[in-house]
C-alpha cells in the first residue's frame, strides 16, 4: 500500500487508492484459489498436514472464527460482519454401510455393504450444521480437506434477525428442503 506521503507527492486520490486496494485484494484471492486449486504443488499441503492433526481431536461440528479458504467463501456470500458464522463439520467417507440385521430377513435382502446415500457428503455436512445452530440459515458450503477416514467442509451460514437483507426465502430450514447449492446439485436443479 502507498503511505500518506507517497500519496501526496503523487496526487493519488482517495478513489485512485480504493481501486488500488481492490487490485491488491483481488490479485491476492486470485494467488490461493490457484494454491488451492493444486494443493499437493502448493504451501498448502504442508500447512493442512499439520491442521489435520488438531481438526482430527476436535468435535465432528466445530464453529471457528475465520474461514480456512477465504477465497472461496468470499465467492460463496461470505461477509466478515455480524450475523454471519463459518462452521467446520467432519463427515466420515465412504459408502454407508448398515448394521447387520440380528434376525427377520431373506438372504438376499441382508442390505449391509454397498448401499450408497442419495446426496453427497457435503450436503450431509450442511444438514448436520444446520441441526446443530437450529437459529442459522445454511447460505453454502464448501471442500476444505480429506484423508483417508474423513472429509472437511465448512459451511457459511447467517442469522436471518441480523441479516434480514438477505434474499434467502421464506421458511425455514432450507438446506433440509433441497434449496442449498448442494441440494440442488443432489436434485439434478444446478443447471436449471
């Protein structure tokens, strides 16, 4: 950034130097959504490998106080103001596998492996933090990491009574009512 000084003797305007800062800002979100985009060629592999290690020992529904990707959640509704809260939420991966029935079935109704849920994990995710802050609206969610067992996803969501501004629709519990990006995604309605 230019000092007061520097300002002066170049005859910057207070508009010249807002546009200067937006260049800055942008160019700097431009800078990790691309360390991002390939994290294993990135700083971005290294600093995750030593987070996961506390995420790992924290609740499966953590709220924190800044996002991990702020690049992303900035493109997603992300405000840095009140009403607005970022959630991190772990979902175990894989398929969904039931417990075994003790008794009462045909063998070939036993249904234990290879059963597949009929939305994705993130939208999984978005449900659980949505039950969890029953007073918050889901606005998005997005990927953060994953290993072997888990995958990481912090989910934006908003209070309506701060943020009445906001377009999101009336009732409540959207994100259980498919309205979410990720549910219309799972619904087959993103294109639409």
């Amino acid at each position: 950034m230019l000092f007061k000084e520097q300002r002066k003797r170049l005859n910057f305007s207070p508009a010249i130097s807002i546009a200067v800062k937006c260049e800055v800002q942008h160019l700097a979100y431009k800078y990790i959504a691309e360390a991002w985009r390939k994290p294993s060629e990135s700083y971005v592999e290294e600093i995750m490998r030593e987070r996961i290690i506390e995420w790992r020992r924290q609740p499966a529904i953590y709220r924190i106080d800044k996002p991990t990707r702020i690049d992303r959640a900035r493109r997603l509704g992300y405000k840095d103001k009140p009403g607005y809260v970022v959630v991190r939420v772990r979902v175990r991966r894989g398929g969904l596998n039931k417990p075994r029935p003790r008794s009462g079935r045909r063998q070939k109704r036993m249904g234990v492996t290879k059963y597949k849920p009929a939305k994705s994990l993130r939208l999984i995710a978005e449900e659980r933090a949505a039950r969890r802050f029953p007073n918050l609206e889901v606005l998005n969610s997005y990927w953060v990491w994953e290993d072997g067992r888990y995958k990481w996803f912090e989910v934006i969501m908003v209070d309506r009574a701060l943020l009445p501004e906001l377009k999101l629709g009336k009732g409540r519990g959207r994100v259980f009512r498919g309205l979410t990006s990720a549910g219309r995604k799972v619904r087959g309605l993103l294109a639409k």
